[in-house]
C-alpha cells in the first residue's frame, strides 16, 4: 500500500508550479472563487481517476504558454505525488533486490500525454547481467583452441587454420559482448542467442568440455537476461498500487426521476458528465445496466394489444417474469443502500427505495420520524442529496479501483447547515481512518480549528496564477477569514495572519 505524503502540480490552467503541498489523513484547500482550488484537485484526480479521464493539454495547459511552448505531451509533467510504502510493499521490493536498501519515498509523475515516471529516494541501484563471466569463459575456450593437436602429421596445417578460425571467433566475441556493460536488453539477449548457435558448430570431441562450459554459461546469463529488469518490475508493482482518486462535486447531485432512453443517449454523447456519472454509479450498485432496466420493463403484452393483437399467455408469463425480475434486482439493492448508507449518514436513518416504472427509474426515501412517508430524493433537503449521491459514487468508484481510494471533495455540504456542517467534518475523520480525503471549502464550518496545520490557504497573485501557502498564512483577507473565524479569531485586534499555535 502506498500513502499519499504530498503532491505538486505544474502546467496546469492557471497553476504554472504549486510546489510541493503536504498531505495529512484529511487536507483542507482553503481560497476564495477562482482561487485555482478546484484546478488543484482536477489535475490531482487526473494522476490516477478510478474512472478513465486524461489530461487535455488544448483546454488545460496555460492558455499564456500554450502556443509558445507546447508541443509533446511527454515533455510537459502535470501532477506529481510523493507516497511513502508501507512494510508489505517493502518487502516485496527487497524480494526483488536481493538486499534492504529499498526505497522510503517514491516519487510518481503523471505527464500531458498520460506516461508516468518514477523516482525512488534512495535510488534503486540494480544489478547489470554482465558479460564478464561469459568473456572468461571465451578466453578459455581460445585458450583450449590453441592447445589443439593434430590427429597425425599430416593433418598439422589443417588443424593450424581451425585453431586460427576458433581463436578468431573467440576473440571477436569478447569484443562484441565488451562493449555491453549489461546484458539484460534486446541487444543483450540477441547476441547471448547468437553465441548459444553459433557455438554448436564448433562442436568435436577435444573441445567437448570448453564448448560444453560456455553453452552452460552462455544459457545461464542468457536466462538472467530474459527475465525483466528488476527496476521495470518494482515500477510495474508501483503503477498497480497506486491508489485511485475519486472527485466529487455539487454538480453531480443524483436526479430522483431518470428517464431511461434520454439517460441511455446521454450516457453515449457525454459520458464524463458528473451528473451522468452520479445516475450511472447508482445503475451499477443496483446491478444492471440502465439498458437491461429498460429492457426488464418491456411490455410484449402491451405491444400486441396497441398492433390489435392477443397477446398470447407465454408472452404474458415472460413479461412478468421480466418485471419479477427486476424488482427483486430493485429490492435487493435497496436494502443494501439503506443499510450502508445508514451507517454513515448520522443525521437521522433512512429507508432509500429503488423503483422503475415503465421508462422510468425513481429513487424515494423515507425516514425515521415518518417511516411509512416515502418522498422523492429532490425533496428532499439539498444536504441530504448531496451526501447521498456522494456516496453512491464513492461505494461504486472505490470498489472498482480495488484498492484504497483517495477521495477529492470540491466544496462539499454546500447546502449542509451550519450544524451539519460541523457534523460533516466529524464524518471526514471516520472517513480518513480508511480513505485519506482532500477537500476544497470557503465556509469557516468546515474548517476544523482544531486541526489548522492541516490547512492549505490558496489564493491567486496580481498576474492571474495560483499559489499555495504551507507554512505561512497568506495577506488576502478573504481567503484567511474562514480561517480566522474557525480559529475564533475573527474579531480579535491585530490579527498577525500567522498560524495560531
């Protein structure tokens, strides 16, 4: 497992350089509107989104240097994240090198053009395959070559050229494997499979043993230089670690009353929409796709009586099966929502029913103080919503990514009041034990004044860009009122700006 430490982000709409910004279990970005607070986590959550969503350097890299500087995507990084590994991870890493220098930090940066580098600190020194132990080998078999004897007199000359010929094809290949300082690359491994045939034609019973020793080294070294690099495979276990991000916003507030055949041509034309993939995250917790809702609801029944014909009594049967079907899929799905999201909804218990009808998918919700009362989500209050389809895409995104997500949270609880708010970042911290969180807010609610080291003030400088404060607390008195207030600073005569310590 690898855990976040900080990350820097560059190139970036109005963000040429962030520097490096540390992250805490829960890390609070704090700025007013167009601040670049929301530019921060996009380019965070493109490092590594649990649902498919790359850079776009035409719409994100700086409008200012586009035309003058851009040219390769390879060229230009985005979003670099420093993680610490954990000891499991470690030790497959010392699996690998045979020894317990293994890194404490790695560095991973993710590129306009989707490649990813990594560095690790200390370095990784590996091992070359290299070609000494063959080259040796080789002198020996020369050396053999040159002790040869003629089976009679009179084969003497004739026996002279082979030992010249033999000498000379070993020499020539100490040289070619001389100029390799490792093996383990495709040129390595070429010349490692040239020298294993070549050397079957030399093959006579008084050089049995020095060719019979070379074939063994040669088959050997070659076997080393097949198997991948060592850096390449902790590089490999690396990338598949990775924790996923999950970005959350306002926006993607879940639509109560979906209508299947729009939702379906939305889903083909703007798939990436937030609130598309809200409705899309829901289909999946149900198990089926809004497409195989649609088709469980049709009726053949109906479309035979509207052509003026009789429905025949196996169209009925298959129809209601098809309805039975998915209304165990609807029930089963609900109960399982009601359940988890209970768990972490603590303002009051709700029942969430999932129900279709026709072309239509609805979502209800009742509560503990009318439980027979089932009203539709959108009238429900705005806080309520939010936190719902929040959910909903946290439960299916991080599922899907198999692995521990990092969850980004663009101005959450909006319309949460006050009280909720602060109940909001008591939910954060249960949040954190399992998912480290990072959350963008300009209300004083959400600022925790217990915890303001883990607070990161941005605020934008007189040409347009963003900067992030980390040890100190910039001048813009917006951007530090929240902070002042969740201090209970706010009113306080000669304010510093500092941090409160």
């Amino acid at each position: 497992m690898l855990r976040a430490i900080r990350f820097r982000v560059q190139n970036f709409r109005n963000i040429d350089d962030s520097s490096w910004i540390p992250m805490q279990r829960v890390t609070v970005l704090v700025g007013r509107n167009e601040s670049g607070k929301t530019a921060l986590l996009k380019a965070l959550h493109k490092f590594n989104p649990a649902t498919p969503e790359p850079y776009n350097p035409q719409r994100e890299f700086p409008r200012d240097r586009y035309t003058r500087e851009f040219k390769d995507g390879a060229d230009w990084p985005v979003c670099s994240v420093e993680f610490k590994p954990d000891e499991q991870l470690q030790e497959k890493i010392v699996s690998l090198l045979g020894d317990n220098s293994v890194p404490k930090k790695i560095v991973c940066t993710r590129y306009y053009d989707g490649s990813l580098s990594i560095q690790y600190d200390p370095l990784i020194e590996i091992k070359p395959v290299e070609p000494d132990l063959i080259i040796a080998t080789l002198k020996k078999l020369a050396a053999s070559a040159r002790r040869l004897e003629a089976p009679t007199p009179e084969k003497e000359e004739e026996t002279q050229a082979l030992r010249t010929k033999l000498v000379a094809w070993a020499s020539d290949w100490q040289e070619k494997l001389g100029t390799l300082s490792d093996l383990q690359n495709d040129k390595g491994v070429e010349l490692l499979s040239s020298l294993g045939s070549q050397s079957e034609k030399w093959a006579r019973p008084d050089l049995a043993d020095a060719l019979e020793a070379l074939r063994a080294r040669v088959d050997a070294v070659l076997e080393e230089a097949q198997e991948s690099p060592a850096l390449e495979q902790i590089d490999e276990i690396i990338e598949e670690d990775l924790p996923v991000f999950i970005y959350f916003e306002n926006y993607g507030i879940l639509d109560s009353a979906v209508y299947l055949p729009r939702f379906l041509k939305d889903l083909d034309h703007t798939p990436d929409d937030s609130r598309i993939r809200t409705v899309n995250a829901m289909f999946k917790h149900v198990g089926l796709t809004a497409q195989e809702i649609a088709n469980l609801g049709v009726e053949r029944a109906q479309q035979e009586r509207v052509q003026n014909r009789e429905p025949t009594a196996e169209m009925i049967k298959e129809d209601q099966e098809r309805k039975e079907l998915r209304a165990i899929k609807l029930s089963s799905a609900s109960v399982d929502i009601t359940k988890r999201f209970s768990r972490w909804y603590g303002q009051r218990r709700h029942t969430i029913d999932y129900q279709a009808d026709g072309d239509y998918f609805r979502v209800w919700v009742a509560d503990d103080r009318r439980p027979g009362v089932k009203i539709e989500l959108e009238s429900r209050s705005k806080g309520f919503q939010w936190f719902f389809s929040f959910y909903l895409v946290f439960l299916v995104e991080s599922g899907e990514g198999h692995k521990d997500a990092i969850l980004l949270l663009d101005e959450p609880g909006l319309h949460l009041h006050p009280t909720a708010q602060q109940e909001l970042i008591k939910f954060f911290e249960t949040l954190a034990n399992k998912n480290q969180l990072v959350y963008t807010t300009h209300s004083p609610f959400l600022i925790d004044g217990e915890n303001l080291h883990r607070v990161r003030p941005v605020t934008e400088d007189e040409t347009g860009h963003s900067q992030v404060s980390v040890d100190t607390w910039p001048k813009d008195r917006e951007t530090i009122f929240p902070l002042q207030a969740a201090a209970g600073y706010v009113n306080r005569p000669g304010f510093s700006g500092g941090f409160v310590t």
